[in-house]
C-alpha cells in the first residue's frame, strides 16, 4: 500500500496544497474520497484583494483522526482481491485517495482534482491521458454525494456511496449513476419508539436536519409518536451551514435548559452538527438522554469535543457481522510498513508523539516497542469496526464482482486481448452494478436491489464515555423488525451508562405519573401527556398507573385507602353486642319493666278513685299495648331472618294501632263521662253499655286488614345494603312494598290525628281525675316524633335507618307512657291523700268556696 500525502501541512503549518494522496498503481483504479481533515485559508489570505490573483494557500485545522479507518477498510479490500485468485486473475486494483469534507468552499475542489489530475483546476477537462478510473467511493453525507454527483453524471461514473441511506439519491432520475450500500431505515422509527415505551419514555425532544430527509422523519416519526401515545415537547430545526466556522443560530438552546424533555431524538444529515461545536459547552451541563441513529456515529468519531456531551445516550446502527482479517490488518499498520503515507505518520505522531524509523519524515523520538492502534487513545477507536468502514468494504467489492462478470464475458465472447489489457468505460459498469449479488467474506449478502433486506436488524449501542479519555460504543441491545406487527428489542440494562445527572434510570414526562388509585384529566390545550392527576371517586379504583379512567367495584367489595384494589366486604348488620344496638336494646328492656311496673301499680290500686275514674280495663290495654310496643323494637335488632323481617312491620302496625286506638277509646269515654246530664239519654246508655270500648277492635281489624294485603301483595324480605357503610354489606330487612308501608303508617297517623282532635276539644271540662289534657299532650308527643320519623328515615341508610325506625317507636311508646300514667303513678304513690273519696271531696268544697 502506498498511501504517501504529499504538500500537506505538518501540524497545521501551511504548505502548498493538494487533494491527492499518492496513488496506487493497478490494472483498474478506484477513486476514494474520505473526510480527513478540515481545511482553512491561510490568515494572510483572509484580507481578499483585488489588485492581484488569489492564491489557494490552505492550512489544516482539524485532523479526522478516526477517519483513517475508512481508508485501512478500502485498502484491506483491495489487498483481498489482488490476492484472490478466483477474482478478477491476473489484474490488479489501484486506488487514489482524496480529502473529501463537505464545505460550500471545498466540495468540489477534490472531485476536481480527481477529474483533471492536476494540481490547476480545469473545468470541463480531463487531463489524464490514460483512463483507468472505473468507479469512485465517496459519500460520508448525503449532501457530498448529491453534490459531486451531478459532476460525475457527465462522465457517467459510477458513485458508489457508504454514508447513510437517503430517499432522495434513490431517484433514479437525479442520480442515475449513485448507489448506496447502506439499507434503508424505514424500522429505525419503530426501534426508537420501541426503546422510548420500554423506559417508558413519552415526552421527547426531536433534532433533526434542515433538509427534505430531516423533514421526512419529523412527519413519519410524529405519525409513529400520536399511535404510541408519545407526545412532541418541541422540534428543533438544525441549521445547517457548509462552513464549519461559520456563525449559526443558537437560540434554541434556551429552550433546551427549560424543557422538562429529558430524552433528545437526533437525526438527519452530519454536516448539520459541524456547525454546532460551540454548543457542546452547553450540552455538557445538560443531562440529556440522547437516541441517534448511526450517521452520528461518524460525528461522534470526528468530533472529540462532542463525544461527551453525548455520554449516556444510545446509537441504532445496521446490524453487521465481523469482516475476518480486518481487525488483524487494523493491528498490523504502521508508519514504517507504509513510510509513504504521510497521514499515518502523522496519525502516529499525535498518537504517540514519535515517528518509527523508514517513514517519509523520519526518524522522530523513540516509539515504544508495542506501538499500535491497538493502543492509541481512547477517543481513537480504530478497533471497533464502523458502520461506514464496513460498507466501504463491501463497495469495493461490489465493484470488483461487476469487473469480474464484465472481464468473464468479454472472455466468453471470444475477446482474450481485452481481458489482458482491459480498457473499460466507467458507464458499461452500472447495468452490472444494478444486477450485482453475491456474499461477502463475513457472510452477508451484498446487493443493490431495491428489494433488500425485508427484514431490519439494528444493534443498540450506549454511548460512553470514560474520566482518562476513553470512549466506547458498547453494545447493550437489539431490535429487529419483520413487520410492523412482529417486532422485539432485547436490551441488557445492567450494561448502560446513563448521563452523569441521573443515578437511575431517567424520566422524561410532561406530567408525574398518576400512581394507581387516580385518574388523568387531560390538560387543555397541551398535548394528551400533559395531565391533571385526581384521586378516583369513593367506590372506584385504578390499579395501574396513569389509568384514563377508574374501575367501579362490584357490589361485594369496597376499595382499599389507596384505592388501587377491591377488599371483600364484611357482612354486618345492627347487633345487639354493638354499642348502638346495645343501647337501644337496654332502653327497650328498661322501658318495658317500667310499663309492667306500672301495671302493677295501677293492678294493686286498681279500686282506688283515680284507677276506677278512668276506665280501669281501657288503661290495661293500653299497658300491655306499650309494653308490647317496647319489646317488638327487639324484632329490629339483630341479625334479620325471614320470620324477624315479616314479624317486625306486622308487629309494630298492629301493636300501635292497639295502643293508639285505646287511647281514642279513653278520649271518647271522657266526652261520653261529661255529656251525660239526664238520665236515659241515649249518651248515657253508650256510656253504660261500653260502646267506646268497640273502637279498638274495629281499629285492630282494619289495620290488620291493611297488613294481610301487605303480607299477601308484596311483604318484607332479607335484603342487603353494600352502599351506607365503607367496606360492610349490611344485612336489612326490605319492606317489600313501600307503599303498604306507608299506608300502615298513614293509618297509624290518622287514629293519632283524631285520638289528638278529640283529646283536644275535652280539654276544658272539669278536672277532677280528668285525663283529657294527658291525653292531648301524649298525642302531641306522640304526632310530633313521628312526623320527625320521616325526613330522618329517608335522609339515612343501612343500621342508622334501622336505629332511627326503633328510636322513634321508643319514643313515641314513651310519650304515651309518660304523659299518661306518670301523673297518675305521681298520685298513688306519692299522694295518695288525694287518691281517696274523702281527699276528692275536700278538693271539691274547696274549688266550690
């Protein structure tokens, strides 16, 4: 290999300049062009004049050290085939190699030289006069390719191009002369999405060229984003200029400092980062989580100062096997194997600061004994095999298969001179380039068909960068893609190196997660992953986080305090052992010895004047009445079984219609008592024959009435309740028929009402053992707490209702105990001089006087 750059300038200093390396002498030549350097006037001619004419003094500023692998894989591939045997025997390839970097002042300055072969430009002329150009390398951008290739159309050369696949230069129409070895990416959008949902990752930034390609993937990737609910935080537009030195636009970075985005999507063409150096002062603060697809690895490999910037980020690259011999030959370089070549001794020297003997600079320091590539800085990897030195490889031998078929016919057309000394035109190559298939050494097939690897394969690589300046991309995963439908990525998470600013693995959201237990409310106005978290309603759940909406329980179960999953209710209902139930039941009980005790009081005096004045047998029914009504509030209390809930209704209807409808009976006896005058008289014989005593079993019979078509229509069943109490079914007797329910209650009202009107037109007789207010003042009692019933009934559920129903039958018993028979109780006992006839007739001489 003879690889020697002549007129180039020695650690920056300015010589006169050229493009061309020393050539490579062979049957058949290939033109490589490959960004090594980065070229500048020199200052003196900064300040243009006029008067004079310009000289093309360069300087180098920028070394592309790690570049240099793309011109040891091109090399290594001609060696292969001059050795090969089987491929084109008994021909040689040459090559000639060129500085190629995209720049508005030097794009076509290379390609230029390579046309004219000389160090004076002369457009629209070749100076060579023996042509053995059969095709060119080229192609790190997009844009270089685009720009050179409407030059090489003219000659009808064949460009064949190792940068990254773009859309545009598969038109045929535009570039009929162009082909890429690189594939298309249409599954690299599914493979960073794939990576996006799998961090979970829904609130991103996106980067990307400003150029047609650029604006391609911004479309197809937010189509993408909007199916996977992952949502745009903003877009930056790279601007994009063909001088490196050149002033850009750095606006957006304040936009980037703020944004809660976390992780950038980076794509589009390299050129457009060239021009941002500057920001990486910036990035360096940042913490950004940075997915890229491999075009940026040649500007991570280019640019030192960048690398850092994107440490912890992921790079999706083609996947590729190994190329046997490569790393070995890789192993094997130095400057004094080659000594022509003056960029590797310039490799060498900033590597090691030493020349070893036999190069064209000589003799410089002392190299150590075990100086390779093997054991070059960090930041020069010329180990790991890039995506670009692979597709170089398999260029040049795309080219030399199509020679080879071309050579094989001319022999098979019976023209062995040709194929001796061949004169090939670079246009008779492309109907072969279009049909070339065959398998490279690492077992890959190679082709140029359009049809191509249905299947994608991508290596996911974590972007590293170590304190001492080393810097890897090491491989933490895979994605392929069949179809939109068959998808994986497999991914090593214990191997990735995150940005220094995250201890853990990063979150990139526009909103907190909402945790199980709570529900998002979009925000309006901001995209669907912008959102309120609010807790779920009393009965729901959500047991996964950001749920859209929340999940009722069913009737049996009841959410947790998190409520991010359903409990199994507790069966319940209103015991006798809880304190309420306890309470009421003890009040029931004390209740009912005191209405027997004053049973037996009012059965013991019961030939005294005030027992005997008040119709004796009416005030025993109405003692056994309440004591009835008190212990038919047990029925209540309990648990309910069928017997309980048809017995407790029943059971309170007729008991109370008893006690009120006697209570009506002693009303009218009052009346009848004091209406009596003259004897005969028809009032005076409904007195004697009891005839007020037939209202209770008339009351009695059409109240039980009322409660057999209950009983017979619709009567009270066990029912439960799974909504008053949190986290208890409560067991509860239904009524059945509401409205027989409240036909009884009505009933029971309206013997109230009138017991309370008669009551109350007998309040002004006389007074001696006169009940008549008592019993105005019991109904009024009795009237008042149960027209409280019902608001309060209705405003309750579950054991309350149950609590409320048996408090008001107490008080309403009470009532009547209370404002009837206390009075008289307070006399026997405690007075019983007035409870005598002797005591009743000096109370009537004294009102008399």
């Amino acid at each position: 290999m003879s690889t020697g750059l002549v007129h180039i300038a020695i650690l920056g200093s300015a010589l006169p300049y050229t493009e061309l390396y020393s050539p490579c002498n062979g049957d058949l030549v290939l033109g490589g062009f490959f960004p090594l350097y980065f070229l500048e006037p020199e200052s003196d001619m900064i300040q243009l004049s006029f008067l004079s004419r310009p000289m093309d003094k360069m300087a180098v500023n920028w070394w592309l050290w790690k570049n240099y692998q793309y011109v040891l894989a091109f090399c290594f591939a001609i060696q292969e085939i001059n050795k090969d045997p089987q491929l084109l025997p008994n021909l040689t390839l040459g090559f000639q190699l060129y500085n190629s970097v995209t720049s508005g002042q030097f794009t076509l300055r290379s390609t230029l030289h390579w046309l004219t072969g000389k160090h004076y430009l002369i457009p629209n002329y070749t100076c060579q006069t023996q042509g053995k150009t059969v095709a060119i390398i080229a192609g790190t951008t997009s844009a270089f390719s685009a720009e050179i290739g409407t030059m090489l159309e003219l000659y009808k050369t064949p460009q064949i191009t190792y940068g990254p696949y773009d859309p545009m230069l598969s038109e045929r129409d535009k570039f009929p002369s162009l082909y890429q070895m690189a594939t298309s990416d249409n599954s690299l959008i599914c493979g960073m999405l794939s990576l996006l949902l799998h961090f979970g990752w829904i609130w991103v930034a996106i980067f990307v060229s400003n150029d047609l390609k650029g604006e391609q993937f911004l479309q197809d990737i937010l189509a993408e984003m909007v199916k996977k609910d992952v949502c745009l935080a903003y877009a930056i537009k790279l601007p994009d200029t063909k001088k490196r030195y050149k002033k850009t636009e750095i606006s957006f970075l304040a936009e980037i400092r703020i944004s809660s985005a976390n992780v950038h999507i980076l794509y589009g063409d390299v050129r457009s980062l060239y021009t941002m150096e500057i920001l990486s002062k910036y990035y360096l603060t940042l913490g950004k989580v940075w997915i890229m697809a491999a075009k940026w690895e040649i500007v991570l490999l280019e640019t030192q100062q960048m690398l850092h910037s994107f440490h912890g980020g992921f790079s999706f690259s083609h996947y590729k096997e190994e190329i046997p011999g490569l790393k070995h030959f890789v192993r094997t370089v130095d400057p004094s194997h080659y000594p022509e070549d003056f960029f590797l001794s310039q490799l060498w020297l900033h590597a090691f600061h030493c020349i070893p003997p036999g190069s064209l600079c000589g003799t410089i320091g002392v190299c150590p004994p075990n100086a390779s590539f093997e054991f070059f800085p960090g930041h020069i990897d010329m180990l790991t095999i890039s995506d670009s030195s692979y597709f170089i490889y398999n260029a040049v031998y795309a080219v030399a298969h199509a020679l080879h078929k071309m050579l094989s016919e001319q022999i098979e057309k019976g023209s062995p001179a040709d194929a001796a000394q061949p004169r090939i035109l670079p246009w008779q190559l492309h109907p072969l380039l279009r049909e070339i298939q065959f398998t490279n050494s690492a077992g890959e097939d190679v082709s140029f068909h359009e049809t191509r690897f249905h299947m994608a394969h991508y290596d996911i690589h974590n972007i590293v960068n170590f304190p001492a300046g080393f810097r890897l991309l090491i491989k933490i995963g895979e994605f392929s893609s069949e179809s939109k439908h068959d998808q994986s990525l497999v991914l090593n998470e214990e191997m990735i190196e995150w940005p220094v600013a995250f201890m853990e693995t990063p979150q990139s959201l526009c909103s907190q997660r909402c945790g199980p237990g709570f529900r998002k409310i979009p925000q309006e106005g901001r995209p669907v992953c912008c959102y309120t978290c609010v807790v779920c309603p009393e009965r729901d759940i959500s047991n996964h986080t950001d749920a859209e909406q929340c999940i009722p329980c069913a009737d049996h179960e009841y959410p947790n305090l998190e409520r991010n999953h359903c409990l199994p209710k507790l069966v319940t209902f209103l015991g006798f052992e809880e304190f309420l139930g306890m309470a009421l039941t003890c009040m029931a009980l004390c209740f009912s010895v005191l209405t027997a005790a004053v049973l037996w009081v009012f059965v013991k005096h019961q030939d005294t004047p005030i027992v005997k004045a008040n119709n004796r047998t009416l005030s025993y029914i109405l003692l056994i009445a309440l004591l009835l009504c008190f212990l038919c509030s047990l029925l209540f209390l309990g648990r309910p079984k069928t017997a309980t809930c048809l017995l407790q209704q029943i059971a309170f209807g007729l008991v109370f219609t008893v006690a009120v409808s006697t209570v009506l009976a002693k009303t009218i006896t009052v009346i009848l008592a004091f209406k009596v005058t003259k004897p005969g008289r028809t009032i005076r014989q409904l007195l004697v024959s009891g005839a007020s005593n037939s209202v209770i079993p008339i009351c009695f019979l059409i109240q039980l009435a009322l409660c057999g078509i209950w009983l017979g229509s619709s009567p009270p069943f066990i029912d439960t309740d799974a909504h008053s109490e949190h986290g208890h079914i409560i067991l509860v007797c239904n009524k059945g028929s509401a409205t027989a329910f409240y036909c009884v209650l009505g009933y029971l009202g309206s013997l109230a009402l009138a017991s309370f009107t008669v009551a109350f037109l007998a309040r002004n007789l006389p007074d001696t053992f006169n009940e008549a207010k008592f019993l105005t003042f019991s109904m009024l009692v009795f009237c008042s707490v149960w027209v409280t019933f019902l608001p309060v009934y209705h405003s309750t559920k579950g054991k309350v209702m149950v609590a409320v129903e048996v408090f008001s039958i107490l008080a309403s018993s009470v009532g009547l105990l209370g404002c009837i028979f206390l009075p008289k109780c307070y006399i026997i006992l405690l007075r019983p001089e007035r409870n005598s006839l002797k005591g009743l007739k000096k109370r009537v001489s004294s009102k008399g006087s």
